[in-house]
C-alpha cells in the first residue's frame, strides 16, 4: 500500500506510523529522516537543504519533494510506502500526485488522524523531559513521575521544552490548521482519506487503523 499520514501535532503520527510500517511491511518515510539522511551522506539534494538551514531558511518544496522522489524510488517502496509529514500543503500534495503519476503509480489511501484540539494541548504541554537524559520521558497526566519534578529513572530535573509550552502548541495547531489540514480536502475529493480517531491506547488505535485500511477509502466519506 501506498500511504499518506497527516494529523496535527500530539496525534501520534510518528509511533503510529513505525508500527504501521512494520504491520503493512512497507518502509515509514518521513520528512525529517530524509533531511537527516541526504545531509549525512552528502547528496546534493543534502547540501542544498543543508545551505537553506544554515541560513534559517525553509527548505524549498522542490527539494523535499526531490528527496521524497527518490527515496520512494528505492528498492524496498516499489511495493508500497508510508509518507510521515509529507506533503506538509497542497503544492506539495499537487507535486505529489505528478511525479506519482509519472511512475505510473497512485496513493492507496490518505489516513487522517483525528484529535481533539484540547487534547493535543494536553498531551504535549503536560510533557516533560528529564535534563540528564532526553530519552527520559514523563507526563503529569498519563505517565507521572513518582515524585513531582523528578526522573524516575535517574533522579534528574524534569522540565517542560519551549516547544511544549501551551502557547507554542496552540500555534503549531494555527500552523496545522492553515497550512497542512487543507490538504485532507484535497485527498478527500479523490475519494482517498480515511479518518479514524487517535484517542485511546496505542495499539487500539494502530487496529483501528490496520481495520480502516482494509475498507474502500472512498466508503470512508
């Protein structure tokens, strides 16, 4: 299958599309791997992201969609794939679409992602991070630390990320919400988005998933 997963942030895109990937055994190609990829190797797509971010520039459509190309040109995608934060707006999902076409392939479905927007503000502002060891994850709702503001763990300071503070979330949905969601329309009218709810446990919604991938996208509405 060939699948595009879109959904705001604090959907869970990244952990659902790992275990997605290895459900459908189709390799999870996301946006910032191909970033990181293409800068370590020193392709030229890799130097010419690389010279945008150096200069606190976005890295242009045509070459996220170049690295996009032809990492779906790899070996193991000719039988499918699952794109993770690409396309980010529908210029890129236009793009998309033609170098697809010119493969002579089509997506099989787009899967959307659905979470309440309060919930989403809960579920990454109550994040917080231990100063000794970032792999040291905790929330003040769903996964507690044993003693308030310290890692269970190690014993480091847990603290909340600037990125993780209510405001910056709330803007990051803004962000979502103008620039990314459009392009659920966009799918929508190519009878292509299945939506399911990401609320619950994570292997609940990795079957939710598994189970609407199995149905008509175009059935989905």
């Amino acid at each position: 299958m060939r699948i595009v997963l879109v959904g705001p942030p604090g959907a869970g895109k990244g952990t659902q599309a790992a275990y997605l990937a290895e459900n459908l055994s189709i390799p999870h190609i996301s946006t910032g791997d191909l970033f990181r990829a293409n800068i370590s190797q020193g392709t030229a797509l890799g130097k010419q992201a690389k010279a945008y971010i150096h200069a606190g520039n976005l890295v242009p459509d045509e070459v996220t969609i170049a690295m996009a190309q032809d990492r779906m040109a790899q070996p193991d995608a000719v039988n499918g794939f699952l794109l993770d934060g690409f396309p980010r707006n529908v210029s890129q999902a236009q793009a998309l679409d033609q170098a697809l076409t010119a493969d002579d392939v089509r997506l099989d479905a787009v899967l959307d992602l659905e979470v309440p927007e309060e919930e989403v503000v809960k579920r990454i502002a109550g994040r917080r991070i231990c100063r000794n060891n970032s792999a040291h994850v905790f929330h003040i709702t769903y996964s507690p630390s044993k003693q308030e503001g310290v890692c269970d763990a190690c014993g480091g300071e847990l603290y909340q990320r600037g990125d993780d503070s209510e405001e910056t979330v709330r803007t990051r949905l803004e962000v979502y919400h103008t620039q990314t969601e459009p392009i659920i329309d966009y799918y929508k009218a190519q009878g292509l988005v299945v939506t399911i709810s990401a609320l619950g446990k994570v292997t609940e919604v990795t079957e939710r998933a598994m189970e609407a991938l199995k149905r008509d996208p175009a059935s989905q509405g």
